[in-house]
DNA sequence: AACGTTATCGGAAACGTTGCCGAAAATTCT
DNA sequence: AGAATTTTCGGCAACGTTTCCGATAACGTT
C-alpha cells in the first residue's frame, strides 16, 4: 500500500543531473553552482522529498539514535526524566528510542538485544528490580556501547551515572522540621542494605547531631517499604508516653501509610505532628494536607543523562566517565507547620 | 569509540562460505546443508553477532517500525495506552517509535517528518490540542502512510479510529450526580474543535435535558485543556451568587485543578459541592477524596489501535478503514455524595 | 598559444543485507 | 553407464545515500 516516496534518484531525473549533484545540493557541500542548488532544493520541496535516514545511516554508519529503556512508564517518574532526555537530544540531532522492561530481565534482555541490532550510538538505562546478573550489560558495553545509568545504580559496573543527592535530601527535610520548632523528630527508615536507605538515614542523623538534638534509638523505625509494617511502627510511635511531635518518612508510600495511621488516631497534621516525605512521584500535592516532600529533580536527571552520553558519543574513547549527584529540593506544603 | 559490530561478512570469511551462505542460514531458509547452518548459527553465537537492522531494511524496503506521537506522557493516560500498542505490536514483530509533540503544532509537523523519514510503516497518533490545520496529515496519508487516531479525533481525517463512547461516560456521569441530588451541575469544557470536547458537552447537555433541568450557560466553562486557566473559572464558579452543587470536568487534570481551587475556597467534597472527573489518569484513586471518574479502557484503546493499524499494514490497499467505539465505566468513589 | 586554476559536475564504490539466478555437486532414476 | 533431478551453494544486483576521485569546461596567466 506504502506509495514510494521520492529519491534522490528522482530529482535528479526531472533536473537532469547525477545523484551526487543532488545530494550536494540536499546537504550544504561546497562545489556547487548556487542556481542548480536552488532547482534541486525547490524541487525537493515541490515533491515533498524526505531523505531516506535508513539509507543515510547505514552509509555513514551513524544512526543518531540513543536508546533509553526504563522499568515501567505508567508512572510520573520515568516519563518526566525521558522529557529532560528528549530535550537535550533533539537539540543535538538525536532521535531517542524508547523501550521498557516491564521490570522483567528476560525482556530487558531482549530490548538490549533490539537496541544493539537497531544499532543505537549509546544507552540511558535504569534496570530493573530483578536484574542481578549484568552479563548483558558488561556485554553491550565491551562491543562500544555508551551507557548512562540512573535511579538504579550499580556500583559495580562501569560507565557514567546520574542519581541524586539522598542524603542532602534527607537533611534538608529533617532541618526543616527543627527550624519549624519540632524536637522530637522519628525516622521511617528503608531497608539498610540499599544505599538509599543508609544516606536517608545518614541524612536524617546529621541533621540532629548539627542541630545538637539528641538521638534516640527509638525514634528510627526500620519500615523497610514493606506496607503494613508501616502502619505498625507509626501506632507504636503515637504510643510512646513522650510521643514525637514530627516524622520523616523515608519514601512517599511509606508517609501516606503515616498519614491514615495518624488521621485515624484523631490527630491533625501539622498541629499535632509534622510529616515530611521523600519522593518518587510528584502527586503528593494533591493528598489533604498537600504534602511536604523532598522532591527529585526528574526533568535534570534526563539532562544531565542525556549530556554525559552526547559527550561520551562526542568525545569518543577518551572520555572518562562521570558521576553526576543532583541535589534534592524540599517542596514544603502543608504537612508541616510555618516558619 | 563504537567498535564494529561482526557482518554475515565476517561469518562468511571465517567459515569460508559466501556471504548468501550466512545469510540462509540465519534466517530460515530451505536451501542450506543442515551441518552449514549449524555451523554458522553456532559461530553467530559465538561472536554474539545480531543482525544490522538498517541494512535488512533497505533492502526489503520494509523497517518493522509503527510511529505512535501523543501530545505529552507525564501523565498516565498516554502511557497506558502506548502499553496495550506495545503488546500487540511486540507480538507481531513490530517495533514502536514514541514521539511526543507536547501539545504543539510545529513540534507535531516536526516529529511528522521525522516518522517519514525513518520510514515508520504506519502511524498511531493523537493530535495536539492546537492542531487545527490537518495539511501535514493529509500529506503523509496521501503519500500511503496509515494512520490511526485516537482520543483526539477528527471526523474529517480518513483513517480508522478508537475513540471512547464520551458522549455515554458524560451522561453517566451527570447523570449520576443528579441522582444524588445535585441540581445546578457545571461543566468544565475541553476545546470545541475536538470531537472528545464537543462529545462530553453534549453528554452533559442531553443529561441536563432527560432529567429536565435548565441548562445555563454561565455553568459552562471553555477551560480547554490549558493549565492555569481551569482554576480562574472555578472561581469564578463559586464566586456566582447562586454557586454550582456539582462539577463536572472534561478531564481529570482539569478536574484536579477545580479540586485544589476548591479546597483553598474551604469548601468541602463533596458536602458543599460534588466533583467528577474524566479519567486521563487513572490515579485519582489517591487522591483526597478519591475521586468520582469516568474511566477509559486505556489498554484496550492502544490494543485496537494497533490491531487496526497492523491490520491495515497487512491487507494493504483493500483494507477499510474502521471506528471502533469503546463504552467507558463510571467509577464511584467519594468526590460525589450517596445515592 | 599553451598552460595552470578554479568551479562544477558525473562515475562509481561502499555501507550490510536479501533474493534471484545459475552453477556445481550429489543424488536418484532410466 | 549416462541422463535427469535434487541439494547446496556462490555471484551479483539492488535498496538510497554519501563521498572520493577524476573529468570537463571556462577562465585567467604567462
């Protein structure tokens, strides 16, 4: 059904000129006449002339494309840092390639597999939750392929990376809720095993040592995300005969458990306890009270992503790669109380 | 920096066959010795070699690759439907190029172009709010590109199309907020050159109409999809002597922006003023309170468009093109009162 | 008048595949 | 045995571009 689309080939027929003519015309090349240039660009616009970038790429064995594959896109965070990715690439000419793994190896595996055939200059890759042999990454990465990692980070292997700032995060929140008169502050704390877990927590500690206030052991509550326990450790807290008078959560998830716990206990935030959540997804604005969060600069993580790959794929073999740790903003929103 | 990647060339040489040879052999051609082929799918293993994308293109003239441009992924809608493209498309061994125009004219003509050029087989589109001349359209579709729309659809446009039954979920919806006692329902209007727009007004309309209230023209607001703008009309919804008792809104993000407007008047949901959205996205589950919201079948809505298009792509020119109607559900949560 | 320069262009190879066509080798049939 | 057939393979053109290299013509220089 597909109608040919006109060629090179085909303006150079009607102008009765070579291909190579017209193709120095199409592209700005130097030897040739200025009247010829103007038939062969007047004409290509009259036919609606789209070159052929499959015929382009392989010829000059470049596809400006970059890949960029995620876990899941049906939540705010992904597509919001695929927008900071887009807009640096489709500044410099690339096309982005969109994939996701649906938080499974297999396919991300098989996507790897179709980005490498698809012959992408370079990758931007959050893995996902179940990716624990990286085979096919060091693999992709020792045939040449440039690869960004974010959100998911992997010590282990190489390449630049762009993660943000946890535990400035973490302080930022906590400081908040001294300077907004709280004393005693508790911890919903992640798992300890992930580094997120351990610089909120770290954060979360500075910010009472800074501020001289003392640590109690029993304020750090270990919710590890797991949902139900949440809600547990927050009744327990209420109980405490000297109850906190402010929580810092260590997700968004885990302070909306926080919340109901404490909405049902009859109190009111921020009247009877601050809240402070650390998140993933920006809707946390529209939950009552609307939110105080530390929130990720999503659009410059795929900025920043995007950059370092356009350098490397610039730059070539001599490019070292970078790790780039973007600061946490605290967007504070009704959930704690004013300065 | 990219290191080459090995060619049926390198496969050739190395087991001294021709490069026809290799090439049989890697597809599933008949005429090859079975040992050969062993030979050469072992030794393609062996160098991890996967086949250049680009060149199998050209030369069959055919790139796998249906285009889908949406207007903007950070919410859910989109995503969601780009998931069920994605399903049928994978199945069937295409691949999908994801562009988002961010509700722009130039940027969708731009995108358009570049969906030409990288020789996409067919296109899934939803157009951009400002798109109201169709001249790019029309001239990739007369150039044999198929195209099918959804959500946002053009009666004018030849194409198959998947649109949901608006008209019905409007009704629903109002139609459920009277049977729970509202009486002066407003309705926050998306752009009248869209049939989704034009659809949901007239569901409202004929619901106002069967149960025989008066319809008013200053309870109809043109907040037309644009962010800032939702909120001035709520306003000056409440500010009406005789306010509304309900709202109805074209959209769930526009219905968001009405909720936060209310919330700061301090009215409450839905004791002084009930509130439905039409979902985009399907987390206005969360929200405080959950909000009442006709819901679309959004992966439905990706799965018929690319079963239309694949289709379309298959029968070639004696296939005819197709609307497809899906019923949207009306789900009850607690922005309305109880029946 | 013979030469070198310059501007402009065409020819042709190449990118990595696929697929047609025909050739050689192996097999079966008279 | 030779002929006919089948199996297996190699050669080559093609897909639409880019780019190198050389050719032609017009020009200015001695």
């Amino acid at each position: 059904m597909r109608n040919k689309q006109p060629t090179i080939w085909d303006i150079a027929i009607k102008l009765n000129v070579s291909i190579s003519t017209v193709s120095r015309a199409l592209r700005n090349a130097p030897d040739i006449n200025p009247e010829t240039k103007k038939a062969v660009l007047e004409l290509a616009q009259e036919l609606d002339y789209q070159p052929n970038t499959i015929a382009t790429s392989l010829r000059k064995n470049k596809t400006n494309i970059i890949g960029v594959m995620v876990p899941e896109f049906v939540h705010a965070y992904f597509p919001n840092v695929i927008l900071g990715i887009q807009e640096v690439a489709n500044a410099e000419d690339y096309k982005v390639m969109i994939m996701q793994s649906a938080e499974s190896l297999e396919i991300e595996k098989h996507n790897l597999q179709a980005m490498m055939s698809s012959r992408v200059e370079g990758l931007i890759l959050a893995i996902t939750r179940e990716t624990n042999d990286y085979g096919h990454i060091i693999s992709a990465q020792r045939k040449g392929l440039p690869i960004v990692f974010f959100n998911r980070i992997v010590d282990e292997l190489p390449g630049s990376k762009v993660m943000v700032n946890d535990y400035q995060g973490a302080f930022m929140a906590v400081e908040h809720l001294i300077q907004t008169g709280c004393r005693r502050i508790a911890h919903l704390a992640g798992p300890q095993n992930l580094t997120i877990g351990r610089n909120r927590l770290n954060g979360y500690l500075d910010a009472l040592k800074t501020y001289q206030l003392p640590i109690e052991e029993s304020l750090i509550m270990p919710c590890n995300f797991e949902e139900g326990k949440t809600r547990l450790y927050t009744q327990a807290l209420l109980n405490q005969t000297n109850r906190p008078d402010a929580l810092f959560a260590v997700n968004d998830p885990t302070a909306i458990e926080a919340l109901i716990c404490i909405q049902e206990n009859g109190m009111n935030i921020p009247e009877h306890i601050s809240l402070v959540g650390f998140s993933n997804a920006p809707h946390s604005a529209f939950i009552t009270p609307p939110m105080t969060s530390v929130v990720q600069p999503l659009h410059e993580i795929g900025r920043h992503a995007a950059e370092l790959l356009i350098r490397q794929l610039n730059e070539g073999t001599h490019f070292i790669p970078e790790t780039h740790t973007l600061d946490a903003k605290l967007v504070i929103r009704k959930s704690t109380r004013q300065a």
